[in-house]
C-alpha cells in the first residue's frame, strides 16, 4: 500500500507536468500565430524586410498600447457590468423580496413586451427610452441626473457619427486660400461623460483639413469624475500614435472655472489661430476654413461660429437659424435678429456683426492674449463672454458670426457642476458692470433686484482689468450702446425697485401670474423675477423681470377703468391706447390712479387668500424694497 504523502508526492510531480506542458503550448502556439500573421501580413503589404521590421515595431507598440487599452476597458466594462449586476439584484429584490437573484436573472431575460416607463416626469424619457428594461432606464436616469444628457445614449453612438450638414448650399461654392494659418483647438471640461469629449475631438480631427490642424488641447477644470483620469490620458496615448503630438491634456489642481480653464488652454497653445470649445460640441463639415480665412483677412476680429442644437435626450441634431448673439440688463445671453445692413446685403454668406458672443470664439492666439484673455477674475461660470465683448468692441475691435462654419453644441439640460449658478451668474454680471459698464451699470444692479448702494456681493478685485481697459483705450459704454447695441435701452427714471408689499400683510409681495402673464396676483414672497416691480417717476409700475429693449414690452400695471381686477398690459402698447397706466406713489403710502383715482389695494377673495383689487381709496398703504438716491424720503 502507497502511503498518503507518496500519493501526494505523485500527484504535485503530475501537475507540475501538465503545467510545464501547457505554458510551452502557450508560446509555440503563440510564436506560429505570429509568425502566420506576420507572413500574411508581410505578403498583404508586399514590405521590403527593413521597413518591415520598422512597422512590425511600430504595429508591436501599438499592440502594446492596445493591449494595455483593452486590459483598462474589459476593467472598467466588469466593474460596470458589476455595477450593473448589483444594481439588478438589489432593485429586484426591493421589488420582489421573495424573490432570488438567481430567478430574477432568469426572469429579467425571458421579458421582451415593451417597458413602461419609470421616470415618466423625467426629461430623459420624455421622447425617448422606449423598450428599454428597468435596469437600463435607471441605469440612463442616473448617468442623466449625472451629468445632465443622455450619456446613456452616447455611450452606444458612434464617436465619429455624421450629423445633417447644416450650412446654406451658397457656402458650398465658396472657395478659401491654399495658404492658411494653423489651428489649434481648445476643449475645456469639467465632469464631462468620456465618450462626449471624445466623440468632440473625433469630429474635430475628421472635419479639419489635417494640415491646418496643428493641436487639441484638451483642459481638465479639476474633474472628479474616474474616467477622465488615467483611462482618458492611456487614450490620449493612443490617438496621439497616430496623430504624433496632436493632442495635449492640462490639468488644473483645483477647481478654477470656465473662464481660467480657457485661459489655461490659450496660453499653451502654439498655434496662430485658437479656437475655444466646449466639451460637448461636434465640429460640422467645412467649419474650418471659413474662420481660419476670416482671421488672416483680419486679426483683430474675434469670430463665433453659427451653433446648432445636440438634443440632450435623442442627441438629434437641430438646425438653428442665423442669429446675432446679444444679451439682456441680466446679461443673460440670447439670440437677436440679424441687422439690416446685413440683410440688406443679400449675402447669406457675409460675416454678421454681432454685439456679444455666446462664449465659443475664435480668435488669432496673440492678438486674443494682447487684449487680455478672457478675465481671469470671473468665478465658476458665465458672463465671460459679455466681458470679453464689452472689451473688444469698446477697445475698437469687432465680433462677427460666421454663417458658413456651423458648430452642433449640446444644451444640457441641467449643469451639473453647480446647485445655485445664480450666485456666481449674478456676481460676474456685477463685475462687467463694475469694469465696462460706467454710468449705466445700475441697470445690472436693477435687473438682477440688487441694491444700488451696499449691494452686500463681493465681485472680487477689478482693478489690473480697470487699468487694462485704460492702457487699450477703450470707448465707453455709451458708445458701445449707440453703436454696437442699440437694441438695449437704458431707462433713466426709475426710483423705486425691488419687492412691493402691502402693510395689511408683509409676508405676501405683487407678483405676476406664471401662465396668464398680465394678471397681477399677491404671492408669497421669494426670489424669482416675477416679483420685480420698478416705479418710474413718470408714474409706470413694471412688474415682471426688467426688460428694457426695442422690441420687447415691459409689464405695465393697468386699471382697466372698470371691474375691480387690475392688469398688466405691454408698456407702449398700453400707452399708444390711453390705458391707465399712470399712478402716484410715495413708499409708505397709497397707490392711486392719477387718471381714474382708484387705488391698488388688496382683500381677501371668496377662499380667504388676498387678491389686488382697484376701489375707492380706503387706509391701505404700499412698501417699495429699493428707493433711487432721496426719492421718497420726505
Ligand atoms: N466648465 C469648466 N469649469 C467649470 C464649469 C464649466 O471647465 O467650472 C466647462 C464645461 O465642462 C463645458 C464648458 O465649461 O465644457 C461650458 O460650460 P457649459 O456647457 O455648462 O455652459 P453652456 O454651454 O451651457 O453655457
Ligand atoms: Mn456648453
């Protein structure tokens, strides 16, 4: 009989055996494997033996890198299939308590009706999800909330999809000098989903005649977000040994915002010409040329392209129509209509003069450092744009819209990157009061309800873009207005703003109906612009957001001159008809019709809540937040 240890002994001696034999199997079969395909290989290209052996080392590091690429991706696609996994067990055991992982798998695949849809109040889901299994919409839901579009969706899109080009076919015809300066791309990003950046800079190097194409220069404002980490630099790697030295990737240590996170791009790029993206954008056909053309013509000139819209759920593409790019005394930005001059023209393909740019530029490298970058002073993110253009005009220079080189850009739904943007909104928009602005910065402070004297928002130091604004000699605000954009129209007698309440109850301010905009109501009070109310000395109550342009009406509290319901009608229009729109007013006292003498007060309707009524004058009495210098004050 074999003792037990012999047994042993024999059987780690076999297995050893079995293992010798198959790690030698592994590398003869390896070694004829690659000397099949390398022979098949050498036949297929018909290689001389020197330039061979360089592309055999060349194809080697590429595997190499490949290799390294697919050991990241299959990690990170188990993680997710873990992640995926675990989520499938844990919803369905919430679901179906009773139920075993086991089963639930087994169930979950036998499934093929149509789904219903979880979030139906959901964005995401509103025209797009169908068919998808619970899994998958909470799946899509979570990366949505994420990171604000459908990541779910891009993630299965192809990163070098073709979009409709969008361009009027008389661009077509348009031809452009052989000699044009270089392009160097810059593509700032903060949490963006990995496939949208790439499938950003995919478009970039398919779209772009490689020759002009000098950098991408990719900058990470501090994300959090795993795989822009060392899984986007490994793919960097990869497109970069293919296109040597293309793409560059700076990251900032900490969060600097949009602004700097441009800044920082520009100021690595060697390129002549810069051209600042946002991550989520797909170049179109031909978009090129036209800038880097209009640029050499004209160095001074900083252009934006046309955009059109990636939807955030179907990621299909809108057509936009030729804008300018203007904004509001909130210096929100928006689209105006096309000058006259330019229509007048009748060339749909001639540069529009715009007063403003929506934040992607184009511009030569040097002359946009000369003029001073973007201001380096702006927090998280916008109003950016409105400062550089404010500086660019008014220094003497122009802003232009080109018609023929078209950008698809993707409006988040949500931005992510910040709960409250308003605070950081509002607090830009004072800085380009405060450095631009001059005499006429109190309609910011107006529109955003602020203030005018101890406005309590720290604005951060203006004084090196004060002093920048007199080295370049700028013109003032003034002229920008007269010139530039005349569409926006100061409004000089306004002496009381901000939340308007009555005595009988301090809780409740004047508000503007959401739905039905020319109906005053008393709401209770809060933040949002539908409670803006701005006495004029020439007796006009606006209600609503200020705003003050050529086009658009302001709110106009109303007597009709019967019922008792006060309205809101559209300020000029109201006043070409004779409305009643004219009152007398003082903070601390009655707010009476100067035409039919009736007063504004309130009482309460039929379920107890206060409406604003118009009657015969009783005791009621009105408070105005804000007042303009002494009005009021005796
Ligand atoms: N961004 C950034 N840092 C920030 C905020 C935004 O780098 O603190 C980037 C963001 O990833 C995007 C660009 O700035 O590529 C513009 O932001 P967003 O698209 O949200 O602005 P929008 O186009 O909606 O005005
Ligand atoms: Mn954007």
């Amino acid at each position: 009989m074999m003792s037990w240890r012999n047994v042993l002994k024999i059987l780690c001696i076999g297995l050893t055996l079995i293992i010798s034999i198959n790690v030698f199997l592994v590398f003869y079969t390896k070694r004829t494997l690659q000397k099949l395909i390398w022979g098949s290989l050498q036949k297929e290209l018909n290689l001389p033996l020197s330039e061979w052996n360089k592309t055999v080392m060349k194809r080697l590091s590429h595997l190499e890198v490949d290799l390294q690429h697919l050991k990241e991706s299959m990690k990170l696609g188990m993680s997710q299939q873990e992640n995926m996994d675990s989520t499938v067990e844990r919803v369905k055991y919430e679901e179906h308590p009773v139920q075993k992982a086991s089963e639930v798998k087994a169930s979950e695949t036998k499934k093929h009706k149509p789904k219903e849809i979880l979030f139906p109040d959901s964005q995401l889901f509103r025209q797009w999800g169908e068919g998808l299994s619970d899994v998958q919409q909470k799946k899509a839901e979570n990366l949505f909330r994420k990171f604000g579009y459908n990541v779910y969706l891009s993630n299965q899109l192809p990163l070098n999809r073709t979009i409709p080009d969008t361009r009027d076919s008389r661009c077509l015809q348009k031809t452009y000098p052989t000699q044009l300066p270089s392009l160097g791309v810059i593509l700032i990003f903060m949490n963006e989903a990995l496939s949208i950046i790439e499938r950003a800079f995919t478009s970039i190097i398919n779209r772009t005649p490689s020759q002009l194409l000098k950098e991408i220069i990719l900058v990470d404002d501090f994300s959090s977000n795993g795989e822009l980490k060392s899984y986007l630099d490994m793919k960097i790697k990869l497109y970069n040994q293919r296109y040597p030295g293309l793409l560059k990737i700076i990251r900032h240590t900490k969060r600097k915002g949009l602004a700097q996170a441009r800044n920082t791009g520009s100021k690595v790029a060697t390129a002549d010409v810069i051209v600042i993206l946002d991550a989520h954008v797909e170049v179109n056909v031909g978009w090129a040329e036209p800038t880097l053309a209009r640029i050499q013509e004209d160095h001074t000139v900083i252009v934006s392209p046309v955009f059109d819209n990636i939807h955030f759920d179907t990621f299909e593409l809108e057509k936009y129509a030729l804008a300018v790019d203007g904004f509001s005394w909130k210096l929100w930005c928006r689209y105006d209509p096309l000058p006259k001059d330019w229509i007048d023209q009748h060339d749909v393909t001639a540069p529009v003069k715009s007063p403003s740019i929506m934040g992607i530029l184009a511009a030569n490298r040097i002359f946009f450092r000369d003029i001073g970058s973007l201001d380096g002073g702006m927090l998280v993110y916008g109003r950016e744009n409105v400062e550089l253009s404010l500086r660019v005009w008014q220094c003497g220079r122009r802003i232009e819209i080109l018609p023929y080189s078209r950008i698809a850009h993707l409006e988040r739904h949500c931005k992510p990157y910040a709960l409250n943007l308003h605070l950081a909104l509002k607090r830009n928009a004072l800085r380009v009061a405060e450095i631009w602005m001059d005499e006429y910065k109190y309609m910011v402070y107006l529109a955003w309800n602020i203030p005018l004297q101890n406005p309590g928002i720290d604005f951060g130091d203006i004084s090196s873009r004060m002093a920048l604004r007199k080295k370049l000699k700028c013109k003032t605000f003034d002229w920008y207005l007269k010139y530039v954009y005349p569409n926006l129209k100061p409004i000089h007698n306004i002496v009381g703003y901000g939340r308007m309440k009555n005595t009988l109850d301090e809780n409740i301010c004047l508000d503007q109906e959401f739905v039905l905009a020319n109906t005053p109501i008393m709401y209770y009070c809060h933040e949002y612009s539908s409670q803006n109310v701005y006495y004029h000395l020439t007796g006009e109550f606006y209600v609503g957001p200020l705003i003050a342009e050529a086009d658009t009406d302001d709110h106009c509290l109303t007597d009709p001159g019967k019922g008792e319901k006060p309205t809101l009608e559209p300020c000029s229009k109201a006043a070409q008809n004779r409305l009643h729109i004219y009152w007398d007013f003082k903070p601390g006292r009655a707010v009476v019709n100067r035409a039919t003498k009736r007063c504004l007060e309130m009482k309460k309707d039929t379920s107890s809540i206060y409406v604003p009524v118009l009657q015969t004058c009783t005791t009621q009495v009105w408070t105005i937040q804000y007042t303009v210098q002494n009005w009021g004050s005796n």
